[in-house]
C-alpha cells in the first residue's frame, strides 16, 4: 500500500481531526512492512527520501503504534509495520506555566510533564538521556538544546550516595541526569 492510500484511509476514517484517533482500539490485519523509518534526529523518510510535508507526517504520527518492540502504522483496515531508530518524537521546545513545564515535540505535539506524561532515563549513544511518554507507549526524547537549558533549572539532590539533577513539573518531580 502506498502513502496517499494510507491518507485516503485515514482521512476517511476521521484521522486528521484535532482528536486522536482511537488506534489503541484498532486491531487489523498485519498487512506488511513499508519502507518508512523515523530516525535517530526525530526526521521521517520513506524509500531512501526526507518526508517535507508536516501535515503528511502529523496524520501519520496521529496513527503510530507500538506494539512490543515493533511500530506501525494503523488504520481502521490495516497495519502496516515501519522501522523506528530509537522513539518517533523528539522534545524540541518546552516553557514553563502555571500548571507546569510544558515541552513540545518535532511534530507539534505538546503537553504538561506529570505522572501522566513521566520522564525517565534511558540510554542513548552511552549517554544517560531523559525520555518523555507522549501517548499509548510512545515516547519522546529529549533534544540535546532542551537538555541544556534544563541543566540550568536543575536542582542537585542526593540519594544513596549518588548525585541527581532535578527538575519539578508542578507536584511532579523527575531526574534529568547523575552524577
């Protein structure tokens, strides 16, 4: 199946609204891999080429899902398995608000850290990284300009002999780093 199918589909099935749609209810037939990868730096490219239209890359972004270890593509007939180099967003912006730290991802996506958007430590390139929940097991990490600028808002606490820096969100509070 090729991409502007995949729209059709989408766009058939209400896809492109400001709501997301309910993939997590979806469960269609495996229909085979495309040849769509996220990479590492949060860009989408389908056969060997750079996608340069947002629009295409937020409707499908709106019906990513992982199941396991694998990502796909689903609409309300189909899945379609993609490759994903390490998660498909990144955090590329945030700001602070009343209700919290507000951070927002490469394809607009934007929320408030809490317990329902955590943040955890993961290992990327050697380096211990925060990753961020966006939505249904998808997860975003944090671009290295953000990790800076954290860095600054950081408070150093200790634990068991180890050093953290920490950030808070509201009541709710999370690790950036140690050290």
């Amino acid at each position: 199946m090729d991409l502007g199918a995949i729209a059709q589909q989408l766009s058939d099935s209400g896809a492109n609204k400001q709501s997301l749609p309910p993939v997590d209810k979806w469960d269609p037939p495996f229909c085979g891999d495309m040849n769509l990868v996220i990479k590492n730096n949060g860009d989408w490219w389908h056969e060997g080429t750079p996608f340069t239209r947002a629009k295409l890359v937020h409707l499908l972004a709106s019906v990513l899902k992982k199941e396991d270890f694998n990502y796909f593509l689903v609409t309300p007939v189909e899945k379609i398995g993609i490759q994903v180099e390490d998660v498909p967003f990144i955090i590329v912006d945030w700001q602070q608000t009343e209700k919290g730290l507000s951070v927002k991802t490469q394809i607009g996506d934007e929320f408030i850290l809490s317990e329902d958007h955590p943040v955890e430590l993961r290992e990327f390139n050697g380096t211990e990284v925060p990753y961020c929940l966006v939505r249904r097991n998808l997860w975003a990490r944090l671009h290295q300009n953000v990790l800076y600028q954290w860095v600054d808002l950081a408070e150093t606490k200790q634990n068991e002999g180890k050093r953290f820096l920490q950030i808070s969100s509201a009541d709710y509070h999370f690790n950036i780093g140690s050290y």
